[in-house]
C-alpha cells in the first residue's frame, strides 16, 4: 500500500510539475519541425505559420522548434526520421515521400495539374482523403495537406525559346520515376542529383539547367548562373505535409487534436501565401537580376501534356491509383 501510495504522490507530481511549466510558459512538449529549403523558401514560411498556430493555441505548452537547410537531413533522411523519432513534423515532394507511401505518387508527374484552382480542388476531394488514410495505415503518420513552394518552371544556362530547344539537354530533376521518364518523353536528357549539389553544378555547367519554382531560384541563387527561364508551367508543386505518429503519441492527450488541426489550417493558409511569394519573386528575379522569362506558346503547352500522358497512366496503374487519376483529370475541366 505504501508503495502504491507513494506512486500515486509521484504521478501527481510529475502532473503538476508538467502544469506548472506550460503556465509559465516552458512546452510541456516540443516539436521538432524541418525542411531541407532556406528561411527564404515557402517549406520554411509554412512551417512558421504551424509554429504560431500550435504554440498560440496551446498557450505555450507545445513548443514547436523549426529546422531550415537540411540540418536535420534531405526529405527522404527527413521522412526516416519519423520512423525514428527523431523528426515530428517535416514536408517533402510528393516524389519523395513515395518511397514511403506509393501511392502519394500520384501527385508527382508534370502536368498532373493545370492550375492553381485544379490543385486546390484535388486536395479537397476524395482523392486525398484516400491518401490520408494511406499514409496512416503504411507508416503512422499523419498526412496534413499540401504545402507548396509555387509552380515549377525550366531554368537554364543559355535561353531555350520553344519546346524543341530542350531536346538533348542535361537537366537536373528529382530522383523519381516519373519525373525522370516524363523528362524524357519531352526530349531532356535528366540528370537526377542532391539537390545540395545542384548550385555547384550548375555554376561549373556540368549540367545545363534545371526545374524549380520562382522562389526557389531566387532563395537559392540559381539566377547567378541561369539567366532564363521557360515558363514551362510543368509542375503546380505538392508538399505533403505531415506529423509522426510517434510524436502525436507524445503529446498530452489533451492537445493532439489541436495539434493536427493546426497543421490542417497551415496547409490552407500556406498555399496562398506561397502563390504570391512565387510571384513576387518572379518581379525581383526580373527587375533586380535581370533574368529573361520566354513564355511557352499554348500549342507547345498542349504537346507537352500530350508527350507525358502515358507517363501519368503508366504511374497510375503502378501504384492502383488509376481511379484517382481520372478523378483528378475530370477535376480540371
């Protein structure tokens, strides 16, 4: 009895000790929250925005502690930790996180979407909501939305005017297969890398562009070696973002669903402010640096979707998500 009692004094302790540190305005629990982009990067905006919403809504007693630059890892090292429990909150290209989850490749192809409208009423479909729960029942995590960093567009040392220009050159792009298979459908010759490794290479011209949003090129200064960009318009990029549920476990019951609405709110709130970062960037890319933007013509546009369809349908049956597809194509019309 006595030992019982005196276990029942300690959790009580520990209880209120707990109490008195959120009240005074030490976390109770902290998050450990990252990105492999800059603090300039729209990864990084939104994970200041789940910041705030989490440790307002809390009054302080989950504390969120942001990670830029790939400290803690690139996004595959990033989704690993997770497992691991040394990561509890991160972002990564749909590409990315497929290794985990197959079926999030289904965001991943160019040209899976025609527009910002288009991505925004996937993300609020069923099509998501399938992989919400695919996600929990393959790792634990917890799949919260999409981030974004902006549309991704063609970014080279020498200016590429028309679709045809690409045939042949070396372009960086993700390690995915269909990034890589859809590159090639369009003639590029891919040249998958870290993207780490990317600023050197470019400057050295051991490759001869690459393929990121405006604010990337920007926040990662790839316009002192690239000058021009095709407006290829390729990719409307997804970040699906998620938390552990190795960390949702650690927090008090209490906060767990503030928690991951938080995270759902931040998704929603990033995406706009994102857009218009891109945009912005774009003013300063072409005012300050002098980068030349060649639009690509609506005819060539139309090839390219038609040069990679079989891509999205050879993916889309690779992973079951054939449904999916032709649920996310009857959205953009």
């Amino acid at each position: 009895m006595r030992k019982i009692t005196q276990t029942l004094l300690l959790f009580a302790f520990a209880v209120c000790l707990a109490a008195g540190s959120a009240q005074a305005g030490q976390p109770v629990v902290t998050l450990k929250a990252a990105t492999n982009n800059p603090k300039s990067s729209g990864h990084y905006q939104g994970l200041l925005i789940f910041k705030e919403l989490v440790e307002t809504r809390t009054k302080g007693a989950v504390g969120v502690e942001l990670y830029s630059d790939a400290v803690l890892g690139d996004e595959e090292q990033m989704a690993e930790g997770m497992q691991m429990g040394t990561v509890d909150v991160m972002m990564a290209a749909a590409a990315k996180y497929a290794n985990f989850v197959k079926e999030m490749d289904i965001y991943s192809p160019p040209y899976t979407f025609s527009s910002w409208e288009h991505l925004k009423a996937v993300l609020d479909s069923d099509v998501n909501k399938e992989l919400e729960k695919k996600v929990l029942e393959t790792t634990g995590d917890y799949y919260l939305g999409c981030l974004t960093d902006g549309v991704r567009n063609i970014f080279t040392r020498s200016e590429m005017k028309n679709l045809d220009a690409l045939k042949g050159i070396k372009l960086r792009t993700m390690t995915g297969p269909n990034e890589t298979a859809a590159f090639q459908a369009l003639g590029v010759n891919p040249t998958p890398m870290a993207y780490t490794e990317l600023y050197s290479a470019l400057q050295t011209g051991v490759i001869d562009g690459a393929e990121n949003s405006m604010t990337s090129i920007f926040g990662m200064k790839f316009f002192e070696s690239c000058k021009f960009i095709l407006r290829t318009k390729h990719c409307f990029l997804t970040l699906p973002f998620f938390i552990s549920g190795i960390a949702v476990n650690k927090l008090p019951a209490e906060y767990r669903d503030i928690v991951i609405q938080a995270g759902r709110e931040t998704c929603a709130k990033q995406i706009d402010m994102a857009i218009a970062l891109d945009q912005e960037n774009e003013k300063v890319l072409v005012g300050k640096y002098g980068v030349k933007i060649t639009e690509l013509s609506p005819e060539d546009h139309n090839r390219a979707v038609g040069m990679v369809a079989s891509v999205l349908e050879a993916n889309a049956k690779r992973i079951g998500m054939t449904d999916a597809l032709a649920k996310i194509r009857a959205m953009a019309k």
